[in-house]
C-alpha cells in the first residue's frame, strides 16, 4: 500500500503539487494529466528520489523518507520517461538493475524472447533507437519485479508493436503487485483499477 | 644544453605526470562522492573548491615549504628540494581542478543516471564506480587538464624544488632562470619547447582516449 499525506512539493517558489493526499493498494493505477502537471514530481515522491516539502509518503507503513526506509525502497523501482541507458551492451543495461539489487535474473531468458531482444544482446545500447532504449529500460525493472513499479510517460518512444507488448506484460505480469503509470495516454484505461487526474498539482 | 633540454624536458614530465596521476586517485572519487550528494553541504564544498583552484602557487609553495623544511613537521623526512616535494605541491594544486571538473561531469549531466542507479539501490560505491565507467574518458580528460596545469606552474617548483641543475630542474624554473641572466632567446625557445611538448602530449593522451 502506497499512501501520500497532504504531500506538497516547491520547485523554485512554485508549488508544483498541493496538499496531495492518496492511497494505492495493489493493481494499476494510472496518473493522468498534461505536460508539466506534475506527474513527474509525484513519481518521483513515491519513488524515494524527490524529498516533499510537506506531508508525509507510506510505503507498507514505513515513512520513505525515513532512516527506516532504505529495505522498503528495494522494492520500490522508478523508470525515467526519458530511457536512461549505460555506454553498454544490451545485456548489460539488463540485468544492471537485478546485480545492483543483488537479485537473480531468471526472467531475463523470457522478457529477452517475450519482446524479441536476442540478436541485439550484444550490441551497445547506446547506439540504439530511442524506442529500444526505452524498452530495455523498462525491461530492466521489469527484471528485478519490483512489488512496486513506478512508470513515466512509458510509451513515449515505443512503437505500436512494442507498446502493446508493453501493455500486454504489465496487464499479465504485474496483477498482484503495485503499478503506477503517469502518462497523457489512453492506452492503459481499460485495464486501470484506479485513474487519477492531476490538474494544477491536485490530484482529482 | 640539447643534453639538458632532454633531461629537463623528461623530469618536468615525470613530475607533472606523476602529480597528476596522483591527484587524479582521490580527486576522481571525490569529485563523483559530490556529485551524487548533491546537497547544499556539497555545494559549500564544490563553491571552497572552485575558489582553490585559483589559488597562488606560491602560496601553496610557502605553505609547503614551511612544513618540509627543516624545522617543519616534516622536516625529517628530507623531502625538500627534491622532485617528490615537488609531486606534492603539484598534486595539491591539480587536486580542486579535477573535483570541479569531475563535480560537473556528474552533477550536472547525469542526474537521471544517478536517480536510475538509486531506485536500484546501488551503494555509493557502486555509483562511483558506474559513474567513472561511464564517463571514464572525460575524467581522464580532467586528468590531461591538471596535468598541463602543473606542467605549466613555476611558484611550487621553485620553492619546492629549488631549481637545482640535473636534480629538481624543470622547463618553467630554467625560463625563469635564463630570463634573470638576460638569455631571453634561450627562454623564449625553452618555452616553445614546452608549448610543442604540452600539445604533443595533450594530443596523443587525447587520441589514445578517443581510440579506447
């Protein structure tokens, strides 16, 4: 269970989120809203990387943003709407994720053949097309299967192929744990549990 | 003199080098352990930095100086007017450079990296090490930058070194040196030499990185 407490979030003197207060149990949920709402900032503060300036953010009962936090945060994994990809193999960008959090990587064999990544294990992952890169991203958290999944604006370099794959494993794979998806999209509507709309740094 | 310019132009190489190499071992780390801070207690210390790398190397000399000599704290380990007092100070005058350069690097180009690496959960060291490797080239590229920083200073070299002929003499104390006797050719080719020799090292450093 995720829950924000009257969460509230400065940037510059603006206050870009107000007074957000929410629960998430497990399923998906979406956060909707255009460019510059403030989906981001949310993730972000869900995710442990983002400290709120008011309020107060629950994960499982443990305060993120205390000494106690640092076991919770394991399973809380965040993916950047921009991929972020190292100046290496495919493979290595990975299973980077699974080594850090010192987890096996038995799903990699079916994620690698699920989204048809073989033949490119090799190569760097750098020299790729954005949509690529966005998807071994995304299969880097899928990896490790956090019990909390935090999602930015996934779908934005995807092609259709590689979006409905997407769809598809976060709509098969992730029934039992938590998925947040901050997106402008309408692509995950139908299989969202919750949709929430963010206007002027309100969740409504 | 063409016998001296070699043994010159080989000593003020070994010491810069050697200076730089080593600044860069904790440099490096320390530049990239700021860069993942990044909290304002960071930033004090990055702001310190930026103001010691204008820092006189006279002063650093001086500051030197008084500690090695004889009736210094570390008078006893005779490192005075000798080439490894002279890695000292260069060391300590490249070490500010290379943080900020390296501060940079990582602060200001790889926020989403570092974020990435910590929803991972990686440990500070761990996002050392990832982050070097990622940017490994453009670290060393700081290295180069110190490098020719201490090639290039007198302050320290002089008043670590003392200028002693065949033992601590490197090109920038033989100009000054030359220029005091009046030999202003022979100061002004010395210093082409060093100018040639610092792009011809900066040059060939720069390709074998590239190269990599």
């Amino acid at each position: 269970m995720i829950e924000l407490i009257n969460v509230s979030f400065k940037y510059t003197d603006k206050l870009v989120i107000k007074d957000v207060s929410v629960k998430w149990g497990s399923g998906l949920h979406l956060i909707k809203g255009p460019n510059g709402s403030g989906k981001t900032t949310i993730c972000k503060i869900i995710s442990g990387l983002l400290p709120p300036d008011r309020g107060y953010v629950y994960i499982d009962g443990v305060d993120v943003y205390s000494g106690e936090s640092s076991k919770i945060l394991k399973d809380v994994v965040y993916v950047h709407d921009k991929p972020v990809i190292l100046n290496r193999s495919v493979y290595d960008n990975l299973i980077l994720g699974a080594r850090l959090l010192k987890r096996n990587v038995n799903r990699l064999k079916n994620l690698v053949e699920f989204f048809g990544l073989y033949d490119i294990l090799d190569i760097n992952a750098s020299e790729l097309s954005a949509g690529y890169k966005q998807l071994i991203s995304l299969s880097r958290a899928f990896i490790v299967r956090p019990r909390y999944l935090i999602l930015d604006e996934p779908f934005t370099n995807l092609d259709t192929k590689f979006r409905d794959k997407v769809i598809e494993y976060i709509v098969k794979e992730y029934r039992e744990n938590t998925v947040i998806v901050a997106t402008h999209t309408t692509y995950l509507d139908r299989y969202a549990d919750t949709i929430r709309k963010i206007h002027k740094g309100k969740l409504v | 003199m063409p016998y001296e310019i070699w043994d010159i132009a080989i000593r003020s190489i070994f010491i810069s080098g050697s200076a730089s190499i080593l600044a860069t071992t904790w440099s490096i780390p320390l530049g990239i352990y700021l860069g993942i801070t990044n909290n304002n207690l960071s930033r004090i210390v990055i702001s310190i930095i930026n103001i010691l790398i204008g820092i006189p190397t006279v002063l650093i000399g001086l500051i030197l100086y008084l500690i090695l000599s004889r009736t210094g704290p570390l008078g006893f380990l005779n490192l005075l007017y000798t080439p490894y007092a002279m890695i000292i100070g260069q060391s300590i005058l490249v070490t500010p450079l290379v943080i900020s350069f390296v501060y940079e690097v990582v602060a200001g180009k790889s926020i989403d990296l570092i974020e990435m690496l910590r929803t991972f959960n990686a440990s500070r060291g761990e996002m050392i090490k990832i982050l070097y490797e990622e940017y490994e080239d453009r670290m060393w590229g700081s290295a180069v930058i110190g490098f020719e920083r201490a090639l290039g200073e007198l302050g320290i070299a002089l008043m670590l070194g003392g200028n002693i002929r065949g033992v601590t003499r490197v090109f920038t104390t033989t100009i000054a040196l030359e220029v005091q006797k009046g030999m202003y050719e022979l100061a002004i080719e010395l210093g082409v030499i060093l100018l040639i020799l610092d792009l011809l090292l900066v040059s060939i450093i720069r390709i074998l990185g590239w190269r990599r």
